[in-house]
C-alpha cells in the first residue's frame, strides 16, 4: 500500500470507511462471512462496517481484494476510473495554458474543482489549484492569482511545488506593484528554503532570483545583481541547463536596466544558448524578446536584428501561451524598431494596440506605449498630438507605484516634454522620476529660516 494510503487509513474516520466497505460488499452480492474468510471473524467485520473498529494495513488490503475494489476507493471514496478521467482533465488544462488558451484552462480547472470527488484527493486537488493560479496569472488577473497563491502558500507542505508557487506569488506582488510585500514572500521563502536544506535545486534559485527581481524595482540595484551572482553560482554548481538559463537571464536584465546593455547582452546570449536546448518554449520566446529589446538599447541600436527576432518570437510566445505582459513587451519593442527603421505607420499601428489592449490592467505599459506615440508624432511634426499623448503617459504613471521602472520612464518623458517646448511639464516629470526613486528634498531646504534679530 501506498505511504499516502498508510496514511489516510490512520486518520480516516472508521464510520466513513466502514460504511465503504458496507456499500461495495452489497454492490459484490457479498454477505459479512464470506469477506470475512478466514482472515477474521465475521463479528469484526461488522464492527469495521459499523465504524466501531479500523482494520490494519494487511486486513483492508484483503478486503478490498474479496470485494473486488482497490485500496484507493475504500479510502477515497473515488473509483480509479474517476480518479484517472480528473487526472486527464489536468493534463488537458496543462496543455490548454502551455498552448496559450488560459481562458480555456480556467474553465477546466473549474470544472475539476467543482467535482465532490476532489476533496478527497488532496494532491490532485493542490495541483489544480496552483494550475489556477497559472492560469489567472498569465489571463492577467493577478488579484485573483495572488489570493489564490496566499492560500496555497499557508496550506501546502514545504516542497517543490511549494517553492514555485512562492516565486510566482512574489512575482505577481511585484507585477502588481506590492514591492514590499514582494520582498517580504521572497526573503520569508529563501530563509525557509534554507532551513530545509533544499536551497540547491532549481526551484530555490528561480526564487533567489525573482526575489532579485523585486528588490530591484525597489531601487536596491546593486544587492539585486549580488542575488543574481549568487544564483549563477548555485546554478554552475549544480550543473543545471534551466537554472544556468534563469541566473544569467536575470542578471542580465538587471544590468540592461541599469542602462548597460553592452554587459547585458553577452549574458542574454549565453542564457539563450543554454535554454535553447531545453524543451522550454515559451521561456526561450521570452529570452529572445528580451535580447531584441537589448539590440535596440544598444548604441548604435541594430533595429533591423532586432526586429526579426522579435518578430519570430512573437509567434512563438502567441503559441505556447505567454501572459499578457509578455506579449505586450514583445509588441512595444517591435513598434520601437519598426520606428527606428523608419515604418512609422506599422510602429504607430503596433503600439496604439498595445496602449489600447493593457491600459486597464497594465498601466506602465501603456504609458510606455503612449510614449512612443509621442514620439513617432515629434518625428511627423505634429506637436499638438505628440503633447495629447505624453499626457496621456502621465496620466497612466501617475497611478503607478515608485520603483524604478516607473522612474526611468518619468524621466524620459521629461526629456520628451522638453522636445515639444514644455518645460513645465518637463519639470515636473524630473521630480516625479527623483520621487519614484526615493529622493526628497529634505525638510531644512523646504522650509524658510527665520530671520535673525
């Protein structure tokens, strides 16, 4: 019998399972004496039926076998065929969310959390639920994702599954804009990790390293690139192809996002050799975007490279079912190179789809987005519209939190304002950029000394 059978059958309560075991020996055609046999007497048995008595491991084992039943039903409660058609509805909701459908994974995950049976089966059941959480996720939804994934942080055992889905939960606070609570999941679960000695395992260094991430966006640049060197380390050491990927891809947007792309690149690169031969699509579509994006920051940017892969990897990531985000990333930077080739009608087609399909959820994007708008109107002369669409981008920012993406953008519209004359509206994009960074004048420069008699 199975260590989760072993298990179940001590902490079962004896009235349900004798009333099992009662249920299918009449469904058998079977009288008390003749599941007895010669194990036990028939008094017993009747005792087991009436919950008055557990049977041991062995004795269940020879009743399910008279009965013509398996351990698990007795148990669960599930026929195997029951169980085996759920674990195929997963299966099914698995490839829905990696072939990009997680509108129609949710919808199977639904069903399968509806089923009465699932409650018994606790495993099944926590991996529908992170399923869901996936799903949620990458349909955008990340209040929902993050309540989902707070559950399942406090209710599941301390394994890999565990591990994960503290990563996405951290990921998804930071996607939201919940920095601290972001850091708080991430430096809770890497301490925990640690105790429990598995902080060696791919799932403990994707971790590490969207725990970097979140720091960060939080300004801490320089502790978030020792994060990443930390798991480039663990990585080498445990001669992981995934991990190796994940450290040198982190490490790299780390570095590109403190404006060296030069440094970023050859880590995008060696990232993408190493995932590329792996069977993980939808992340080797990422990194491809992530390496086009890194073309057009360098100077001089390679926009037509750059367009081709992400060209490429647009389709790729629209196949294997890559969130929202991902997808509007991929698209901002195409617009951006199809500009600076000098397709200004496909960069204004590309990005005004983007500003219109994540402006609700995905307010930094959008005003990304508005950004370029703006400019490709400078680059057409006409100024009036490049002003209605940096406003608009303000607008969109202003209901972000500090961090630091939010800042470098701020200060680029602030250098755009300044383009089309406006230089209150520069100035004040200045400040709000010091202010998403964490800088304020302090109290001795706001306020006028008193005079001196």
């Amino acid at each position: 019998m199975r260590d989760d059978l072993i298990d179940l059958l001590r902490t079962i309560d004896p009235a349900q399972l004798g009333d099992r075991i009662r249920t299918a020996r009449l469904r058998a055609g079977l009288t008390q004496t003749q599941v007895a046999g010669d194990a036990v007497s028939v008094g017993y048995v009747s005792r087991i039926e009436s919950g008055q008595r557990r049977p041991d491991t062995g004795l269940l084992v020879g009743i399910a076998d008279r009965l013509a039943v398996t351990v698990d039903e007795l148990l669960l409660g599930v026929a195997p065929d029951h169980i085996a058609e759920l674990r195929l509805q997963l299966d099914h909701a698995e490839l829905a969310l990696a072939t990009g459908s997680p509108d129609q994974a949710l919808e199977i995950v639904s069903r399968i959390l509806a089923d009465p049976a699932v409650e018994e089966l606790t495993d099944l059941r926590r991996s529908t639920c992170y399923l869901r959480a996936s799903a949620l996720e990458a349909t955008g939804d990340l209040q929902e994702a993050i309540l989902a994934l707070e559950d399942l942080a406090e209710t599941s055992p301390p394994d890999l599954a565990w591990i994960d889905g503290l990563a996405a939960l951290s990921r998804c606070y930071r996607e939201s804009g919940e920095l601290g609570r972001a850091i708080e999941v991430g430096t809770q679960g890497t301490r925990r990790v640690e105790e429990l000695e598995l902080d060696g395992v791919d799932e403990a260094i994707r971790l590490t390293l969207t725990l970097a991430a979140a720091y960060y966006e939080q300004g801490d640049a320089a502790y978030a690139a020792r994060l990443c060197r930390r798991g480039i380390e663990r990585a080498e050491a445990i001669a992981s192809p995934v991990a190796k990927a994940m450290a040198y891809w982190n490490s790299s947007v780390i570095e590109s996002m403190r404006g060296n792309a030069a440094a970023a690149l050859p880590m995008t690169r060696r990232a993408l050799a190493v995932i590329e031969a792996t069977d993980d699509a939808r992340n080797i579509a990422r990194l491809r975007t992530h390496l086009g994006i890194l073309q057009l920051r360098l100077d001089p940017p390679e926009p037509e490279e750059a367009l081709d892969l992400l060209t490429h990897a647009a389709d790729d990531l629209a196949f294997t079912g890559a969130g929202p985000a991902d997808l509007a990333d991929n698209r901002i930077a195409q617009a951006r190179a199809r500009f600076l080739l000098g397709d200004t009608d496909g960069a204004r087609r590309q990005a005004t789809e983007t500003a219109t399909g994540v402006r609700s959820g995905m307010p930094l994007l959008a005003a990304d987005a508005f950004a370029l708008l703006g400019q490709i109107a400078v680059h057409e002369d006409a100024l009036d519209t490049a002003r209605s669409h940096f406003q608009e981008a303000v607008l969109l920012l202003s209901g972000v939190g500090a961090d630091r993406a939010a800042a470098q953008l701020w200060f680029e519209l602030a250098g755009l304002f300044e383009s089309v004359d406006e230089p209150a509206s520069a100035l004040d994009a200045y400040r709000r950029a010091a202010a998403a960074t964490g800088l304020m004048a302090p109290s001795s420069r706001q306020v006028t000394p008193a005079r001196t008699r």
